[in-house]
C-alpha cells in the first residue's frame, strides 16, 4: 500500500474516533486480545482487503496469525474472508472503518463483475468514469479493475475528453477538435462527446480518435458502428448502461461501454466482523 493510502486511512480514522473511542476505552482491557473473523454474508468479488488490514496496522493493533483471501476473488455467502488475532482495543476502534472499506470497495467489484458477466462473449470493454467518491478514486478503480473492468481517465490530464460544455465554449465540435489537436503531443488521444447522429458525423469528419455516444438509441449506435467499421475510431457507449440493458448495447458492436455506476451506485456487499476473546 502506497503512502497515499496510509494516509486516507488516517485521515478515516480520525473522522470516526474524534477524541477518543471512549466506548471501548471504558468497556475493553488495554492488553486484552482477540482471534477476528470476516464472514461473508452475501456472494461477491473482493477488493479492498489490502486497506481493510491496512486499518488496523494503523490502530497499532499488532496484527498476528493473519490469512485471508485476495483481492479479485470470489467469495460465497459464510465463506471467511479473513481470519487474524489481534490487541482488541485496536480491532474494536478500527472495525467500522475497515469494514466501511472492504464492503463499499467490494461491492464495487462485485458490480463490475455483474456488468462483465452481462456481455460474455462480444469483444466489448467495461469501464468506469470519473464519477467517484472525492478521495477514493484509486481505491474505487482498483476495485473496477478487481471486477474484471477497465480503467476509463484517472485525471482529467489522462487523456482530452471533449464534452458538451467544451464543445459550447469553443463554438463546435471541428473548432474544439482543431485546438486540442494543435495543442496536444502526437501520442494524445482525442475523444468527442455526442448526443446524435449529426454530431456523430461532425466529430468523425474532424479526426476524432474516439467517440462517446452519450444515451443514444440502440439503433442510432448501431448506424454509428457502421459508419466507423474499418476505421481506426473507438466508439464508445455512454449513458443509460444498466445491467439490463448493457447486453442490448453490447450487440450494437460498441467498442466500449462506459458505466458510472460501477462507482457512484455500487452498493455495499453485507459482511460481519465477529470477535472472540482470547
């Protein structure tokens, strides 16, 4: 784990403690010790045990007979997902913050997997967005990654995404193509947001390496996919992707199909830390 993440975790800590966690410093002796278990109360993909025990190294927990599964696994409903003994006052404080990690960034995983799943056998990426939690971005894709899907931009330095609002400000999609063209490396890849056909057609005409379809019709993607077979274009899907739709927009022949909600609506995957003096 990078500096970075010892960092957030302190940062989470000390947004749960406050002053002190006066509950357990009144209930729980200061030498008292425990064997921990992480149990799985639902099936799911695991990410984030990394900075579940990272918790609690943090707590000065002194941490022994650690085991537990890694992240990308599966995991079914009772399944332990980690065993460890440890100082009790430690594992108490630091329990909801590392159980805040593991099954937000698990559950994420455990969506990703769902999207993933959903178009087995067409040549199409699942990727995430920047629609992440302020701070847990790194965490969040990882957990993506985890799923089985790919990274879209970390930054907005990543790579230039021209969107609506861009588009307004430079007066149209060939002016904005231009100027990011005349600004950027030749290594840079310049991707075009568009909401039909018409501006479909704009930002083909202008070079665009790669095209967003942001919410349009299965049958206004799949005109689009013809017009860019044989091209060197990526064609992107975006918008509207639900896990009941994602294969319809699969058999489109969309290169990618970029989802928000693998971060922003992932919910949590249900687990129980269970503690057993020693």
């Amino acid at each position: 784990m990078s500096t970075t993440f010892e960092h957030l975790v302190k940062m989470a800590i000390e947004e749960d403690i406050g002053q002190e966690d006066i509950t357990t410093t009144r209930t729980v002796p200061a030498d008292g010790r425990c064997r921990v278990r992480l149990v799985a109360k639902e099936s799911g993909v695991l990410s984030g045990i990394e900075v579940f025990r990272l918790v609690f190294d943090a707590m000065s927990a002194d941490i022994s007979d650690w085991d537990s599964l890694s992240d990308s696994d599966r995991f079914s409903h009772g399944d332990d997902i980690a065993t460890f003994s440890g100082n009790t006052r430690g594992v108490l404080t630091g329990e909801r913050t590392a159980m805040n990690f593991v099954q937000h960034l698990s559950g994420v995983a455990t969506l990703t997997a769902k999207y993933v799943a959903a178009v087995e056998g067409f040549n199409v990426t699942i990727c995430d967005t920047r629609k992440t939690t302020p701070l847990l971005r790194r965490l969040e894709k990882r957990a993506v990654v985890h799923g089985g899907g790919k990274n879209h931009r970390h930054t907005l330095f990543n790579g230039i995404v021209i969107k609506e609002n861009h588009i307004a400000a430079a007066g149209g999609i060939r002016q904005a193509v231009q100027s990011a063209t005349g600004g950027a490396h030749h290594l840079m890849k310049i991707e075009v947001e568009v909401t039909n056909l018409n501006e479909f057609e704009e930002a083909f005409q202008a070079g665009a390496d790669a095209i967003m379809l942001d919410n349009m019709s299965l049958e206004e993607m799949r005109k689009a996919v013809k017009k860019a077979r044989g091209k060197r274009v990526v064609i992107e899907a975006s918008g509207n992707a639900t896990l009941e739709r994602v294969r319809s927009i699969a058999e489109t022949g969309v290169n990618v199909i970029s989802v928000g909600a693998l971060t922003h609506s992932a919910p949590c995957v249900d687990m129980s830390l269970l503690v057993e003096n020693l």
